[in-house]
C-alpha cells in the first residue's frame, strides 16, 4: 500500500464524530417557561441520563434555560441589547476553549494558524469587557 492509500486506511479506521468534546453550557435560553421541555428528554434523542456530556439533568445545571428570561432594552423595537445590569449579567458563563490539535491525525505537519477561541467582540464590533451571554452586549 502506498503513502496515501495508508492514509485513507488511516481515516476511515478513526473516524471523527461531530459531536466529540461538544460543550453546552454558560447559555442563557429563554423558550416558553420553565415548565416547557427540553426537547431531549425522549428515548430517541442523544442526551440521554448515562451521558455526562449532554444529558437534561447537565444542560439544566450549566445553562439558564426556561430560568432566566433576559432583560432587554427594546424587544418590540428590534434592540435585544441586555438592559445595563439586568437579568443577563447574573447569568453563569464559561469561556470557550481554544483549540488544539492533540486529536488530529499525523500525515505531516498541520499550519497551526490561530487557536483562540476569544469572544473580544461582540455583534457590533464593540469589545467586550466581560463574558456574558448572546451576540450583543
């Protein structure tokens, strides 16, 4: 077998999962109430009780669903900015992991450009001065 065809043998053998190391908390989600269900509660779907990662008893307890509702400063008007020390800066955040390239594959070296996951920004363009939750501060 050649070089690419070793790599290809490769690939398919350790196949990536697009949910691996999928984190789900620090969200503020305001849909319906706290008596309205997460959608995962059903044998069907992938969050269920055994996995630690995604499961309804995790995504309650890291994450302010159906808890919280956001105070905005004008909804009706299309301004969904969080009011100046409302509601959404009470809410528990996490920051987002930089990436790393520990579970990539070998098939020579990777350009390892710009890791940081940093949220500097927010939907305007202005900076952020601390991590609170949605596009706009």
């Amino acid at each position: 077998m050649d070089d690419e065809g070793a790599a290809h043998a490769a690939v398919d053998a350790t196949p990536a999962l697009a949910d691996e190391n999928l984190r789900m908390r620090g969200n503020l989600i305001w849909d319906g109430g706290p008596h309205h269900p997460l959608g995962v509660e059903d044998a069907g779907q992938g969050c269920q009780p055994a996995n630690t990662a995604c499961s309804a008893g995790q995504l309650r307890a890291e994450n302010a669903i159906n808890t919280v509702e956001p105070q905005v400063v004008d909804a009706a008007g299309g301004n969904f900015q969080p009011v100046p020390g409302g509601s959404v800066f009470g809410v528990t955040t996490f920051a987002i992991p930089d990436f790393t390239w520990d579970d990539s594959l070998s098939f020579g070296p990777v350009p390892e450009g710009d890791l940081s996951n940093a949220v500097t920004a927010d939907y305007q363009g202005q900076e952020r001065t601390m991590i609170i939750p949605g596009a706009l501060q």
